[in-house]
C-alpha cells in the first residue's frame, strides 16, 4: 500500500553554486509512503505525515544555506570555542563568498554540487530514521513552481525576525507581476528578472568595515566586496560577498519592504503611468504595493 500527499511543504533556502554563486530556491515537496496497514487500518495518519515531515523539513534544510561539502573549492571550518561555522567558498570564476554563523544556519550535504537529487538523498536519510515500523520505504519528489511569467532567485536575512528568517543567508524562487496603468507590463518583469537574477538583497545598516569582519578568510581585493553583518536572536551573522551580485537597499529587505522598493525604482523608468507591483516570497505569498 502506498500513501500519498502532494504539497506537503515548500522549502525556501538557499545553496552554493560554482556557477551561479548564491542561489534563493523554492521547491515544492511531494512524498509517497510505502508500508503495510497499521491497527488503524492506514499506513500513517495523514495529519501526522503532514506534521512531523513537515517539521523535519523545516528543520534540515528550510530556511537554511546550503553546502555542498565535497566541491573542491568549498570548506568548513567550526570554531572550538563556540557554536559558530565557518563556510569559504570559491566560485569557478574565483570569486569567493564567505560566511560565519551559528551552525544551524547550514544544511552540510556531502556531496559536489546542489541538486534536487542530493537534496532529495539528504532528505531520505534524515527522514528514514523517523518513520514508523509499518513504513518501509519513501520517496520524495521535490519540484519547482510553473510559472509562466518573469521570475528571479535572491537571497536575504531579516536580522529582526524572531524565527529562521533572521538568517543572514536563506531565499526564494519569486515570480513578480508588474502593472502600468492597470496592463501587465512584461518588459518591465523581464528588466526585474535580469536584474536579480542570483542576487543578494541586503540592508545598507547591515554593512560594516572589512577590517571589522570576525571571518579569518581573506579576500584578494577586498574594495569589491561587501561585509555584512548583525547580531539577532539566534546568534551573531556575518556574509563577505562580492557587490557585483549584491543589491543594497536603505530598509529591511522583508517582501512588504522589497514591494515598496520595486515600486520606486520602477517609478524612475514609468513616472507618468499608474504602477502596481505584485512581489512574491516564494510560493503563494508575498505583499502588494501600487502608487
């Protein structure tokens, strides 16, 4: 017998990529359980598959970076003295981006590149611990949304948030709508998309002096890169990445601020014409703004 449920979460994060730097995702998770009949004639109640492999999705790889361990330019450094890691990671370019976090801000996956099929392994592994006896095997499918229209991936940290999004790394796979004098203006989601294409979004109060940086790496030519960092919560954050992939905005890069800030520069290329910016968070959510 096999048990079924689609949409059980959406998983925002982000990971490292030789090629593309850092990456903000969105995927989508199905999964499919295998097993016999338990005393309650079901394989496993429906609200506790949603609930238990939800939080331990949530808990292994949401909201986090991650890492592929065995790429030949990534290493992990952990600090003796506290609970803080260290990632440095060179891209194939030989750009480098560098962070130092409490070490739940990582999912560390033993492999040489990112994909949703060594994702989908890490998963399985964390997963298969925590099923029933009745349960003898599970499968995950991990996709993305269709999206029809303009869409970009980014990554932020919302150092004031009290749960997993105050870390400084995690993202989204967002589509974005834009309309000007009530018509949707794909010309204008098109510019959005190519301009934040693998971007990171950071806060203009976040940044500090390269000198101040509590990261041992070092960079060859500092003045292209910025250094960010802030204590929250969770403990203290800090990401050395360079500006080129970098857009520093004056607020909180929350998806209401981002919305707003959509909204003003695209006043700058449509100053006549009614706008109405519609910014996703991911999948199914995010705020609207129109002026």
């Amino acid at each position: 017998m096999q048990l079924f449920v689609n949409d059980l979460t959406v998983m925002d994060f982000s990971y490292l990529c030789p090629k593309r730097g850092m990456v903000g995702e969105s995927w989508i998770v199905d999964v499919v359980l295998d097993g016999e009949l338990n005393e309650e004639s079901m394989v496993q109640d429906f609200g506790h598959v949603k609930k238990n492999l939800k939080r331990l999705i949530d808990e292994y790889v949401d909201h986090k970076l991650l890492v592929p361990a065995e790429y030949r330019g990534s290493e992990v450094i952990h600090d003796e003295d506290s609970e803080q890691v260290e990632v440095r990671f060179t891209r194939e370019n030989g750009e480098k981006i560098m962070l130092y976090c409490p070490a739940e801000a990582y999912a560390i996956l033993y492999s040489d590149v990112i994909t949703m099929e060594s994702v989908g392994v890490y998963l399985k592994e964390v997963l298969a611990t925590h099923l029933p006896e009745n349960v003898d095997n599970l499968t995950l499918h991990l996709r993305t949304e269709v999206i029809e229209s303009p869409f970009y991936h980014y990554t932020h940290g919302l150092k004031k948030h009290d749960g997993n999004c105050q870390r400084i790394a995690h993202g989204h796979r967002s589509r974005i709508d834009i309309y000007i004098n009530g018509e949707i203006c794909e010309e204008s989601q098109r510019y959005w998309a190519d301009r934040w294409e693998d971007i990171y979004v950071a806060t203009l109060g976040d940044e500090i002096r390269y000198s101040e940086r509590k990261l041992s790496g070092s960079v060859d030519v500092p003045e292209d890169y910025y250094c960010f960092a802030y204590e929250a919560s969770q403990g203290y954050f800090e990401l050395v990445i360079p500006k080129s992939i970098c857009e520093v905005i004056e607020t909180d890069s929350t998806v209401e601020c981002l919305a707003q800030y959509l909204l003003q520069e695209q006043k700058k290329k449509s100053p006549n014409g009614e706008c109405r910016v519609i910014a996703y968070e991911g999948v199914g959510k995010g705020a609207i703004v129109s002026g």
